[in-house]
C-alpha cells in the first residue's frame, strides 16, 4: 500500500493515475475536485480491474489546475 500526499494552492480538480514502465495506465486513483490544502490517497496496489499488480516500478501522474507532476515509486510485496 501506498500513500500519495499532496498539497493544492486553490480548490481544483485532480486527477492521479498510476502507470506501469511501459507508460500503460494501470489505475485511475482520483479524478474529482479537492478544496484547497493538503490532501492524500492511497494506492493498494490493484489495478482497474482489482487485481493486485506485480512488484515493480510505477509512476503516478498528477493534474490538479495548471500543475502537473509525476513521481517514481517502488511496489515491493
């Protein structure tokens, strides 16, 4: 399990998404509006259909407004 914190200037809508290193999208985290401040989600390590993924590398993209960020992440099992 992973958590995702971030942090929004101003009421926005948000999108997180996780993909695998063949830039596949593996699952839609959030994709609604946040308030301002500081939030987090997290990822349990299952993908679209609900079943878990394999140990490996991932991405999670963000979008919230004008912002748009993508981090590394290690899933170890």
């Amino acid at each position: 399990m992973t958590r995702i914190d971030f942090n929004i200037p101003l009421r926005s809508h948000v999108n997180i998404s996780i993909y695998n290193m063949l830039g596949q999208m593996v699952a839609i985290l959030t994709d609604q509006i946040y308030e301002a401040g500081g939030h987090s989600i997290i990822w349990d390590g299952t993908d679209m259909s609900g079943s878990r993924v394999s140990s490996g590398i991932y991405f999670y993209k963000m979008k919230a407004g004008d912002l748009a960020i993508a981090r590394k992440m290690l899933l170890i099992k």
